[in-house]
C-alpha cells in the first residue's frame, strides 16, 4: 500500500496542483542572485522582481533584457516595481501554500533554479516554511528527454521545445511568459504519474555537481530606493481580480496572490 506522502501517491493525487515556476538571474554563477520570480498554477500568477545586491551579468542583462541603473531595475528599458528579496521569497511561498502543497515545476530547475532558490531561502531562514508548502519539485528537462526521445532533435531548450511540441513562440527569458509557456508544454507532453515519479526530486536531496565559478562582489544593500514594503503592493498597488479562465490577474508589474499572514 502506498504511503500517502510517498512520490507515486503524490504524483497520482486527483486534484494535485502544479506550480510552474521559472528565475531570472544576475548570471549562471553560483553567486548569481535573483531579480525576477514568477511562478503559474492554471490561471494564478505571481509575478515579482527585486534589485540584485550584485552587478549583472553583461551576458546576462543581454538576454534577459535588465539593467540596474542608480539603484532601480529596468526591463528592457522600462523600470519595474521592485520588492526586497525576502518579500518575494515570503510571497512565493504564501502563492504555494494557498494551493495544499502542490509540485513545483521548471525546466532545468535541478541544476540551476532550484539551487539559487535553495541559497536565497537558507539566507532568510524560509527554507522549512518551503518545504513544507510542497510535495516535491519537477523538472521538465530530463522529462522532456524521455518523452522525446526517438524524435532526432537537436535541442531540448524550453523555447525550442515550445516551438515544436506546442507550436507557438514566445518572449523567453522572461519568467513569466516562461512559465506560461512551460505550463502549455506540459500539458502537451502529458506525462504518466510514474514518468513524473522518476524525474521528481526535493530540495533537500543534492543538486548535480557544477563547475565552480568566480564569485562576484556584492554591492549595496538589498532594500534600493526603488523597493517598498510589498504589504502595501497588496494593499494599494495591486488589485487581484477574476483572470479570464478563472484565476487573478494583477494590474501594474506584479500580480499577486496573497496567503495566509500577508
């Protein structure tokens, strides 16, 4: 019989949420920090952003599109409300626990996302509280390599796989519309609950090891002027309403969900 907290039954639970989550970072280095969280269950979004503590990354600001300029983050030339990186930590984790421990889902999150997560929480003492908003974690890349394997292709790379398996192209590095995307390739790809089971992992278990990389010098402090207590985001800067496939859409840079406690 299975244990009700074991991988399978999770996987197989009838109404288990999916969380699909996705980060934009300062860089690929193991110091890299975060500027922008989002994360999509159905039709619930968070969208959050915070200025680095770090330079970015030339590579990085080119592909992704953000700069930080006199203490404010810009994407693409536009700034974005900001929040202290504990702010969105704690809203990320209220987003989950609104939804009974559901598995977080991204793509190549094993190696990379997860880890930078895993850091930044154990920096607030929130990674308990994490852990126990979710059953486990999922990461679509070694997914998609057993699905497709056979297929001949040549890049397993969200925005190509989007490409070919959903048809559709879209902005990528952008976490919102990666998990959006990602959220659609899913349910294309339509795993089985054992195939889910074998690509599952959770944050306590070790990340594959990675080549180390230069640490970069941290600079300034986490709370820039641009930043503002994200209480009052849920309160007078944000307005949650009815999505058009029933869930909450935000008006402005963030949309926000809020749990219990905030």
């Amino acid at each position: 019989m299975e244990k009700e907290n074991s991988p399978l039954a999770v996987a197989t639970s009838p109404g288990r949420s999916l969380v699909f989550f996705d980060l934009e970072t300062t860089g690929l280095g193991q110091s890299c920090e975060i500027v922008q969280l989002a994360a999509v269950s159905g039709g619930h979004s968070l969208n959050l952003y915070s200025v680095p503590r770090c330079r970015m990354q030339r590579g990085a600001a080119k592909v992704t599109g953000f700069r930080v300029r006199r203490h404010r983050l810009y994407h693409h030339r536009c700034p974005v409300r900001t929040n202290s990186l504990e702010e969105v930590l704690v809203s990320f984790i209220a987003f989950l626990r609104m939804l009974d421990r559901p598995m977080v889902v991204g793509h190549n999150i094993r190696r990379f996302d997860c880890p930078v997560l895993a850091r930044a929480l154990d920096e607030f003492d929130l990674k308990a509280e994490f852990q126990l908003a979710v059953s486990g974690c999922l990461d679509t890349l070694p997914l998609a390599r057993e699905l497709l394997k056979g297929h001949g292709l040549q890049s397993f790379r969200q925005e190509n796989l989007v490409r070919i398996v959903v048809g559709i192209s879209y902005e990528a590095h952008d976490a919102l519309e990666d998990v959006r995307a990602l959220q659609r390739l899913y349910d294309a790809l339509g795993p089985t609950p054992e195939q889910v089971v074998r690509h599952s992992f959770t944050m306590a278990e070790p990340a594959p090891k990675q080549p180390p990389a230069a640490k970069v010098k941290a600079k300034g402090s986490c709370k820039a002027p641009g930043q503002h207590p994200l209480w009052k985001s849920f309160r007078q800067a944000v307005k949650v309403t009815e999505g058009p496939e029933g869930g909450t859409t935000g008006q402005g840079n963030a949309t926000l969900i809020t749990g219990n406690g905030c």
